[in-house]
C-alpha cells in the first residue's frame, strides 16, 4: 500500500512538473500584456493590434504550408507502413493464393558426349603345389587375398581358366570392360532469356526460357555407340516445356535419376550428329552457365543471354565479349564467343540484389524531402517569373503530391510496383498541377521525378544527378531571363 500511494504521488509531480512551463509562459505573456498596456495607453495598443491582426493575418495564411507539409509526411508515411505490412504478411504467410515458385541461382552445366568401347584385361595366378595342398585342406577360401572382387557395372564379360603347367597351376581372369571415350562438340549455340518477375520482396527473380543446339561427330572409322548426357540445371525448381530431339527426332529420357537426360544410339563412322534442347524455368538473383566441369577443348562456342535487368559478372569468371543495351537498366543483349579454347572459368551472371521492400523503403524514405524541396523551388520560380504564389494553393499543391504517391501505394496490391508507383507520380502531378496552374509545369517535373528514380535498382544515383543538374539549368535560364527583362526596362 505504501509503495502504491508513494507511485501515485510521484506520477502526480510528474504530471504536475509537466505542466509548470506552461503555466509559467502564461504568466510571462500575462505581465508582458500588462506592461505593453500600461506603457502604450489604450488607443496606441488598440492601433497596434488592428496593424499587427491587418499583417498577421496576410502572414498567417503561411502557415498552411509547414502544416500541409507535416500532414504530407505523415500520409505518406501512413501509405508506406501499409504497404510495408502488406508485403510483409505476403512473404511470412503460410498459405497463398497465387503463385510462389521456390527460385535460387541457377546452374547449367555443359552437356558431355561419349563413344562406348570394349576392353578386355587378363591376369594371371600361378598357384604352387604347397598352396594347392592348402586349398585342399582348407578350401577355396585361401585364394580368396589373390583374387579381387570381379563384380562391377562396366563389366561385360568375365572368363576365368585354371590351366596346368608342370606341378604348377596357373589361373587366368579374362575381364571384358565397357569404357566411355569423350568427344568434344563441333558447335554450341546456347540462347537464354530472363525475364523480370514483379512479385512481393522476391529479389530479382525471373521468368527463364532457354534453347540449345549442339553438334558433335563420330571421330572413328566406324560405327560407334555414342552417349550423350545433358545435365538438368541446379536451383531451377521447375522446368516446364522440356523438350529434346536428336536429328529432328523427338527423345523422351525414362530415367532421370542421375539428373541427366541421357540419349544412346549409333552413329555412323563420321556423322555428324544435332541435338536441340529447350526448357523453361524461374530463378533468382544469377545465372551460370558451367563450361569446366572437363577441361577440354572448346571448338566454336556461342552463347546469347538477353535479360531486362542490370547485370553484374562474378569475380574470375568470363566477361562477356559484346554488349548491346542495358542502358540506365534497360533490356540489354550479352554475347560469349569462344573459339578453340581451353578454360577453367564459368559464365556467371549475378542480378542486383533490390527487393521490393527495399525499394520502396528508398521511395517513401526520400519523399518528404522531396516535398520540401518542392515548396522551395515553387516559391523560386515564382519569384523568377513574377508569378503569384498563394499559400492555399500551394498547401494544397503539396497535399495533392502526397496523395498521388499515396494511391500509388495503394496500387502496388494490384499492379507491379513500377507501373504502380508511376501512376501515382503521375495522379501527383496533375493534382499539383490543377492546384498552382500551367505556369509551375517546370519545378513541379523534378518533384515528381526524384523519388522514382529509386525504381531503377542501381542507376537511383546517375538518374538523381542527370535531374539535379537539368534543375539547376532549367533555373538559371530563367534567372537570366528575368536578368535580361530588368536590362531592357
């Protein structure tokens, strides 16, 4: 009970403490008032305050703006939060009602071809008389440390023989076995399309569609069983529309549980050989392509991979040899050309690693600045072109931006978030345009553009630069605009 009425008193002083400065200030504005009556006298304070309401009242209205900036923030900030929290809940759900594929980097390896051959090796046992004794007396077993265990998968066929040879008897193990010579490929034409996916905080996922033609031919004289092996890719999830033909013929692999799909025929001595797969695919954040898993030599190697995202090569692996596009994040095109090479190294290809979380945390981050600066330039701008600028207007020019960015949002629950953040800066600006007139077209532009350049993961940077820069042009002309009408009058 004590220490209970002891927290009572103190939450009281603390109340009561809050409170004193308050309370203070008014006595202070209380003397002052007295003082300033008893100094002025009744017609020079009444004089006093008609000018001081007069004035007040046309500075007042100023007012509006740092309060429509503060309401701005907090709408903007509002929007982000939810939009936060709806990702958020999209990506920690256990259930879902739309598509959510398991992507990782994905690896392809290089296919391998073999020709299959015949070998046979013999080895011989003389066994002596004192051991054929032990034999006898123990049985078979005691040969058992001299002869090695025949079974094995590429055995085809075994012989043993037992043979006389004086006292002597002298055993013989013919082994027939199946051996896998390598061929290299003539050609490889390998094409890859990654596509972006837009889903909710998935970093740089994509949609994957690739094509290869491969050409090998029989090096010997003769006919020849020929192995080829296509690896299936790692971390691809799954691939959908697998399709693989040998010479235009359809081939359908009934095992796959070596993860290879593995095609076995015979080919004539010198034939060349075409073998086309395709398959589809989603995968995330890079994409490799494994060339030295054998070293051996590369003849005439092609690979194209067209992507609409901004691409980054892992360290020590080969660097593209043509690059057309990419600009500003753009869809670019990048070529591999080997020609009889030898080479330890992968085309590795990472993608930025930007989320959709991320990326609008930057947007909404940078916003309110934004908005500041916007109030900033309209006002100079006015002051440039000897443009009125009202203070509603202006407040409400501001609350028309926040609300843009806003619905934006809001759209990003329906729409892509880049198409949907685009239209909710171009609802910004119309509504800001409506609310201070054609006339303020310019300095609205930049306030508008700025926080969307944070949609192009990884070019926000040069993009907010290039803006920066054609601001400050856009205003020194008309600084010397105005400089040149002052001269002329």
């Amino acid at each position: 009970m004590v220490q209970t009425a002891l927290d009572l008193l103190a939450q009281a002083l603390t109340r009561l403490l809050s409170v004193l400065p308050v309370l203070l200030v008014a006595a202070l504005v209380l003397i002052a008032a007295l003082l300033t009556y008893r100094l002025l006298g009744r017609d020079r304070l009444r004089a006093g305050l008609r000018w001081a309401t007069d004035r007040g009242w046309r500075l007042g209205r100023w007012v509006l703006v740092p309060v429509a900036l503060g309401a701005a923030t907090l709408m903007t900030d509002i929007a982000h939060r939810s939009v936060q929290a709806r990702i958020g809940g999209q990506v920690n759900a256990r259930y879902t009602n739309t598509a959510d594929p398991n992507t990782a980097q994905t690896v392809q390896q290089a296919p391998t071809v073999t020709y299959l051959s015949e070998r046979t090796y013999t080895r011989t046992l003389v066994i002596p008389p004192e051991l054929l004794r032990q034999v006898r007396r123990e049985g078979v077993q005691v040969l058992a440390p001299y002869l090695q265990d025949p079974s094995s998968e590429n055995i085809l066929r075994l012989r043993d023989r037992f043979t006389r040879s004086g006292q002597n008897v002298v055993f013989s193990r013919e082994a027939t076995l199946q051996s896998e010579e390598f061929i290299p490929l003539d050609t490889s034409r390998v094409s890859a399309e990654l596509l972006a996916v837009n889903a909710a905080d998935r970093q740089s996922a994509y949609n994957a569609a690739f094509t290869a033609l491969y050409r090998f031919r029989n090096p010997l004289a003769q006919a020849a069983t020929v192995r080829f092996q296509f690896p299936l890719p790692q971390g691809s999830g799954t691939l959908s529309g697998f399709t693989m033909s040998i010479d235009g013929q359809s081939f359908t692999s009934t095992d796959l549980s070596s993860g290879s799909s593995t095609w076995e025929g015979r080919v004539a001595p010198g034939a060349v050989t075409e073998v086309r797969v395709t398959y589809r695919h989603q995968g995330a954040r890079g994409w490799n392509y494994d060339l030295s898993a054998r070293r051996e030599r590369v003849r005439d190697f092609e690979l194209t991979l067209r992507t609409d995202q901004a691409t980054r090569f892992q360290r020590y692996s080969l660097y593209p040899t043509g690059v057309t596009g990419g600009t500003f994040g753009g869809p670019q095109t990048l070529k591999w050309q080997l020609q009889n090479a030898i080479t330890a190294q992968n085309i590795a290809v990472v993608f930025a690693q930007g989320s959709v979380r991320e990326t609008l945390l930057k947007l909404y981050a940078f916003l309110p600045f934004c908005l500041l600066g916007g109030v900033l330039l309209v006002a100079v701008w006015g002051w440039l072109r000897r443009l009125p600028v009202l203070p509603v207007r202006l407040a409400l020019a501001v609350l028309g931006l926040s609300l843009g960015f806003a619905v934006g949002g809001v759209l990003t629950g329906y729409l892509p978030p880049v198409p949907a953040e685009l239209l909710g800066a171009a609802l910004a600006f119309l509504l800001a345009v409506l609310c201070l007139g054609r006339a303020f077209v310019w300095p609205l532009l930049p306030v508008v553009l700025a926080p969307v350049t944070f949609l192009w993961v990884g070019n926000a940077g040069l993009l907010l630069s290039v803006l920066a820069v054609a601001t400050l042009l856009l205003f020194l002309r008309a600084g010397a605009g105005q400089v040149g009408a002052v001269q002329v009058a």
